[in-house]
C-alpha cells in the first residue's frame, strides 16, 4: 500500500472515530431530556389526578343523587302497601306451589303432559 492509501485510511478511521463520539454524545444529552420529559408527564398526570379526585370528594352525593332521580324517572321498585293503597294498583301475588315438596307439582306436571299430548295429537294425528 502507498502512503497516500495509509493517510486517505487514517484519515477515514479518525473521522469514524469523531463520527461516533459525537452520536454517543448526542445519546448522552438525549436521555436526560427523556427522563425530565418522562418525569414532567408524570408530575402533570399525578396533579390532574389530585384535583380531580379533589373534585369528586367536594361534591355532595345527595345533592346530586337527588337531581338524577329528579330528571330520570325509574320504572319498578318497590312500593309499600300504603302507596300501593293511594295508588290504586293492585297488589302482585305471586302463587307459590302448594303440598309438600316434589309431589305438590306432580299434578301440574300431568296436566302439562296432557296439554303436550293433545297439542301432538292435534299436529301429527293418530299416526304417531
């Protein structure tokens, strides 16, 4: 190799080596300023979250919970019997079974049968 082959060689790997300290350099001064951005962000979010947890304690519950109901009518519910009287509804009763255990539903599964029986009947004929 000739010597001007050996300067253009230096002088690339000393331009290299520049190159290089000055990216690792620039990533030197660019995590810092990630870091104070990342601890920033989190400072205004930790605020945000204070003020608004600030706000949601100052409110009076009843006051606002009292202007729903006010604006949102609610089906169902439960009535006492004295409102159920100056209403005028009529009261809901619901039949329980009646007998003992299993067998008090042993006539109402037979007449269900029946009813299944006829309505097959009734379909598919006497060819079943």
């Amino acid at each position: 190799m000739t010597t001007a082959a050996w300067a253009f060689l230096s002088i690339a790997l000393i331009g290299l080596i520049g190159l290089c300290v000055l990216v690792s350099l620039g990533v030197l001064k660019a995590i810092p300023r990630a870091f104070d951005a990342l601890d920033s962000m989190q400072a205004r979010h930790s605020q945000h979250m204070d003020q608004l947890l600030n706000r949601l304690m100052a409110i009076r519950w009843e006051d606002y919970v009292q202007v729903r109901d006010l604006e949102e009518p609610e089906y169902g519910g439960f009535q006492t019997p004295e409102e159920q009287r100056e209403s005028g509804d009529e009261p809901v009763m619901v039949e329980g079974p009646r007998g003992w255990g299993t067998m008090s539903r042993r006539r109402e599964n037979l007449e269900a049968l029946a009813n299944e029986e006829t309505l097959v009947m009734e379909d598919f004929g006497a060819d079943r």
